[in-house]
C-alpha cells in the first residue's frame, strides 16, 4: 500500500489539475425542482455537502460521548460485580482452605524465625 500512495495522489493531484485548466464541468443542482447551473450551482451543493457533513460529525460526536458514558458505566458495573463474586467465592472456599493454612502457617513462622535467628548472628559477627 505505501508503494501505491504517492501514485494515487499524483494521479488525484492530476485530475484536479485537469479540472481547473480544462473549465466547470457542467455541475447542476436539483433543488425542489428548481436547476441550478455553474458555478452557484456547485457553491451551492458544496454548502449543502459541508452542512451535512458538519452535521454528521456532530451526531457522530455525540454518539461516542454517549457510548464511552454507556460503556464506562458497564465497565464499572462489571468490575464491581467481579469483585464482589471474587469475596463471596473466598468466603465460601475459606472453612476448606483451613486444613491447608495450619501446615502453611507453622512453614512460614518456622522460616521467618531461622531467618531472623541468622540476621541476629551476622549482626554480633564482629569484622
């Protein structure tokens, strides 16, 4: 695609410039029945193209506001109810995880203790 790019534009660029040198292209407009020719005719149409466009970017403005509003709004709702089924299934797995936390308990007292006991003798070591 980026070898394609610069020859897209100047083929564009091109047909642009034809259109200026060559002269209007006959543009018409159809308003209610009514024919516009010339150049009113494509200031017109160009007004009415901008305007619609202007108002399409504003719709579309508002519509992302309004679904990031949406969507955060969910996503908090989501992640409050995560949580919440993370606490209730912890309360409900605690009374069997006990028979696991004794063992663990007595193991992490044990190696907390050696390991105070020998930061005590590299502190008296004298150096």
């Amino acid at each position: 695609m980026k070898k394609y790019a610069p020859l897209l534009l100047l083929f564009l660029f091109i047909m642009v410039a034809w259109e200026a040198m060559v002269g209007p292209s006959g543009m018409s407009v159809n308003i209610d029945g009514d024919e516009l020719h010339g150049p009113a005719a494509a200031l017109v149409g160009m007004l009415f193209a901008g305007g619609g466009l202007l108002i399409a970017g504003i719709v579309m403005l508002f519509v992302g506001v309004v679904l990031a509003l949406v969507f955060a709004g969910l996503g908090v709702l989501a992640v409050g109810g995560l949580a919440l089924g993370a606490v209730v299934l912890a309360v409900m797995v605690s009374p069997l995880l006990l028979p696991l936390a004794i063992p663990l308990a007595i193991i992490w007292y044990l190696s907390s203790r050696a390991r105070k006991q020998h930061a005590g003798h590299d502190a008296v070591k004298p150096s």
